[in-house]
C-alpha cells in the first residue's frame, strides 16, 4: 500500500487499540498497516503465527508502534474466549474489532460438499460472531465505546453464485451489522460494514480465478477501468473506525467502482460456461493451494 496516499493527519488513531481477524496477510494486513501509521496499537490474528509474527515485525520495523500477533482460529469459540482475555489483560479493552478474517473458493454447488460448506460458514458466519459476541459483552459490562466494522462483498445484495457459502455467510453478517447497530447503539457500540470489489491478492486469485479462470473482476468490466487500490480501502476503514465518524451507524458501503451496478460483481458470466474437465482442473488447483497453506500452519 502507498501509505503516502492516506487522507489522515498522522496519529488520528493515537489510543486506540484494535483487532483485526486475518491481519497477517491480504486486505488485513493493509489495513492493519494503516491503522498502525496513524497511532493505534493493533492487535491481528490468523491461524499461522509465523506469518502473524513476520507482519509484526516488518510493520513496526517501518512504522514504529506496536503490532501484535495471536495464533487463533476464530472457529473455535473458546479460543477467542482466550485470545481477547489476553488483549484485556495487555492493555485493556479493545476499541475496535476489524472481522476481515474469510474463506473463499468457486465451486458449482452440485459439487459443493457440506465440509466445504461447513469450511467457509464455520469462519465467516460463526467466526464472526464468536467475535464480536465476546468482545461485545465485554465492552457492554465494562461501559465502553467501540466501532465493529466487517468485510463484506456485494453479493450480500445480489447473491454470488458459484460461491453460495460464501455468499450465505456474509449476507447473514450484513444482517448482523444492521442489527446490531440497533440493538447496541444504546451502548455506544457502531457496527458497519465494507463490500469491497476487486482488490486483488494472492489468496484471492488462487481460489477464485484458478488457472485464470473465474475472473469475473477484470479491468475492462469495471466502469472505471480499473482495480482498487489499498490505499483507497484503507481510508475507508479508517474514517468508519476513527473519530469524526460517530454517526454512521447500520451502514454496509461498495468500494468497487460501481462494479457492481455495471455487471453485478459476481461470477456467473464468466463461469456458467464452463464444462465438468475445466471445473476438474480448477478443484485440483484449489487443492493445491489449501495443502500448501495447510503446511504453513504445521
């Protein structure tokens, strides 16, 4: 990311401590990135703490501050009851929760199993709320002011086919968002959301554009001719989790381009054609990249 590019006066965020789930890598780590420039301590998690830990550190080695790393796996209720008793204990209460953390892959859903359901809802559905129910509840008993903000798609508008688990998932915390900012707005607790478009990462294209295929994003589809540029979703996330932004509240806001209104932002066009040996070869891609990552976690 060109943090020279972030519309905020340095140390905006001086005081605030915020967790971002899936801060190692991805959009997570770009945001993570930002917030730390701009004065906040921030706390990321994931499931592979060597990549948690090299993050920390190539991230304070550039910007001072402190980055700090939890191996957790967000499916595991417990675990976070742990991991956010450890935040507590270091510091304090937490003034912000980024739930970034997420899992993708295409698949006709003729072909879908249920624990590749099971994967993709038990983080982004489950996950999400193990999270923001822990830390919510602290923040309610001990009186305190907090912003949640989740990274969405804007499939939570039109659905995603070829990525219906993904799409059901993070429909139902667009759901969450809008009503928790009801329910919890009397305890000075904000929840919004982003639906970012193409912002491209490694972990995105391995998955959802296997081999090239799949991809439903390009520059020519978009209006503005273009993929977004981290920097451009890093100011977003900091004016929906920074001061001066105390009244937005409920929202769910498209950083794509207008991609979505132009071509629907999702994956039917280019992969509705496709027959039984390209979607073949696309699964045994996919494979390939959870056993890698897989590994990476041992």
């Amino acid at each position: 990311m060109d943090i020279a590019k972030l519309m905020y006066r340095d140390g905006l965020l001086a005081g605030e401590r915020i967790l971002v789930t899936g801060g190692g890598t991805g959009l997570g780590r770009e945001m993570t990135e930002a917030f730390l420039k701009l004065g906040a301590t921030v706390h990321i998690c994931g499931r592979r703490p060597n990549k948690l830990d090299e993050t920390a550190g190539e991230l304070m080695a550039a910007h001072g501050g402190s980055v700090v790393g939890h191996a957790c796996d967000i499916r595991d209720a417990e675990a976070i009851d742990a991991m956010v008793g450890a935040i507590w204990a270091d510091g304090g209460a937490l003034t912000g929760v980024v739930n970034n953390a997420a899992g993708n892959f295409i698949s006709r859903t003729e072909d879908l199993s249920i624990n590749g359901f099971n994967a993709i809802s038990d983080i982004v559905f489950r996950g999400t709320f193990y999270l923001t129910h822990n830390v919510g509840k602290r923040l309610i008993a001990e009186e305190k002011k907090a912003s949640f903000l989740s990274i969405l798609t804007t499939w939570v508008w039109n659905g995603g086919p070829f990525v219906v688990p993904s799409a059901m998932s993070k429909s139902a915390i667009n759901t969450m968002t809008q009503s928790l900012a009801v329910e919890w707005g009397r305890y000075g607790l904000r929840f919004n959301a982003i639906a970012p478009g193409l912002f491209p990462t490694d972990g995105m294209s391995a998955r959802l554009s296997p081999g090239g295929r799949g991809d439903n994003s390009s520059d020519q589809m978009n209006p503005m001719g273009r993929h977004g540029e981290m920097h451009e979703l890093a100011n977003l996330a900091v004016f929906l989790m920074g001061p001066g932004a105390e009244w937005v509240n409920g929202q769910t806001i498209a950083i794509d381009g207008a991609g979505y209104q132009a071509s629907g932002g999702n994956f039917f066009q280019s992969l509705a054609p496709l027959g039984d040996a390209e979607w073949e070869q696309m699964r045994s891609m996919i494979k390939s990249t959870n056993a890698k990552d897989k590994a990476d976690r041992s």
